[in-house]
C-alpha cells in the first residue's frame, strides 16, 4: 500500500515537473533540451517507476500462485511502458509522452488500491508461458507508446495546418523526427506481438477452454492492421493522418483482445454468474 501511494505522489511530482517545462519553454532552448528530459523531471520519474516496480511484484506474485487478473497486470503492463518511455527519453523525444501517460498510471494504480476483489485465477508460471507472456506484455506496451506517439502527431499536424506555435509545440520535436519514431515503435512491437502470437499458439494448452479465441481472434486483427500499415509506409509511403488512423485502430483492436477480454471474463461474467 505504501509503495503505492508514493508512485502515485512520484508521478504526480514528475508530472507536474513536465507541465512546469512545457509552459516555460522558449524557443531558443528548444534544440539544447530535446534529447534529454530535465533532470528533476527524469529523477522522479525513476522514483516513480522503483515504487511502481515494488507495488507490481506484490500484486503479481502471492503466496497462491501468479495473479494475472485484470488490475495486476494492467499495473504491470503500465510499469513497463513507463519505464520503456523513462529510459527512452534519455536519447529519444520521448518525454512529453509523460503527459498522457503518468495521470493515467495514477489512476489505474489508484483503482488498484481501491480494489478489493478477489482475483480470477491463480497460476504457475512455467518458462514457456513466462516467455509468452513477457513478450506479450512488452509488445503491447510499445504499442500503448506508439498509440500515444499517434496522438500527439494528430495534434501536432493539427496545430502546424491552423499555424499555432506556442505552448507545446514549442518543445515538440519536428514532425519527421516524430513520424520516425513512431514507426520504428510499431516495426519493435510488431516484430514481438508477432512472437508472442506464435509462443502462444505453441504453448498454451486447451485454447478454447481457457476462453481464449475471442482474445486471439482481436489479437490477430491488430497484427494484420499493424502489419498492412507497415507494408504500407514501405511500400506506398504511408504517413500523416492514414499512418495515425491505422496505428489507433490497431491498438484499439489490441485494447479489446486483452483489456476488454478480461473485462467480460472477470468483471461482467462473473458479476452475471458465468461462465461456470
């Protein structure tokens, strides 16, 4: 519970450190800060993410078994894509990424706290159910950051066309730069949601007893809509608002395959009596 609370203060602080950075940036301090988030900001964030770390392990591992209902790995999932941003931003135009991702891991840890449920199921973790899920998982956080990346090259293409240049966009990085980097996330997450698919089709027994087609079947639509937008930037030279648009379609067929299987599975079948 501790560990919690101060995550949530850590990314709070590092949030407001950010928002503080944007609102007070120049023109001129643009080109020296890209590559690197302010010190104090990256310093709580890290905090931030040793809290989260502590708080996630108790939650996935107990005394019974791995716990991989819905709210411990939804923290889990938000631990690595935070930490995933954190380090990237070291190097890469990552940290204004911290605007949309830091409240809203606030919340979900705060729901997490709040819960208390008892989870769906326990299981062991066997090494071949442990590489698939760990794949799983940093496969669907890259595309959580390539999501977000989508989204603020919407609102930076939108500011450019109305010729708005003040507040964020005065630390945004060009619009080039930031389409590179958006590709080269979907390309990584492609690569291993495409491993996690073939581990799970090897490793994971009785399928459809474990209720688990409908999750694969949206599993699959998002790798065909990622991989067709792949093919595409290469091939046709896809960018702008067709690459946005199919990279937010290809998460949200991601978002359904696990958060809203997991949804109807452990909240609303439940809550309703089934599956038995």
């Amino acid at each position: 519970m501790n560990s919690g609370i101060l995550a949530i203060a850590l990314y709070l602080c590092a949030f407001a450190l950010q928002i503080s950075r944007v609102l007070h940036a120049q023109p001129d301090q643009q080109s020296s800060r890209q590559r690197f988030a302010q010190p104090l900001t990256t310093m709580a964030a890290g905090c931030a993410l040793v809290a989260h770390f502590v708080l996630s392990q108790g939650q996935l591992v107990t005394e019974k078994g791995m716990d991989f209902s819905l709210l411990p790995i939804s923290v889990a999932i938000f631990f690595v894509v935070n930490l995933i941003v954190v380090i990237g931003s070291l190097r890469q135009p990552l940290h204004n990424l911290f605007l949309l991702l830091f409240p809203a891991t606030v919340v979900m840890i705060s729901v997490s706290l709040l819960y208390e449920g008892e989870p769906a199921a326990y299981k062991e973790l066997t090494p071949s159910l442990g590489i698939h899920i760990l794949l799983s998982i940093i496969a669907y956080s890259l595309m959580s950051i390539a999501a977000l990346e989508a989204l603020f090259l919407a609102y930076q293409n939108r500011q450019l066309h109305q010729h708005h240049t003040s507040g964020l966009m005065r630390i945004l990085p060009p619009l080039q730069t930031m389409e590179n980097l958006l590709f080269s996330l979907l390309g990584a997450g492609f690569i291993l949601l495409t491993l996690a698919l073939i581990t799970g089709f090897a490793f994971v027994e009785d399928f459809f007893a474990q209720h688990l087609a409908h999750k694969t079947v949206f599993s699959i639509l998002a790798w065909t809509v990622y991989g067709i937008l792949l093919w595409g930037r290469f091939k046709l030279g896809w960018r702008g608002k067709v690459a946005i648009l199919w990279t937010i379609g290809g998460f949200f067929s991601l978002m359904l395959a696990f958060w809203g299987s997991k949804f109807v599975l452990e909240v609303m079948l439940t809550t309703s009596g089934g599956p038995g």
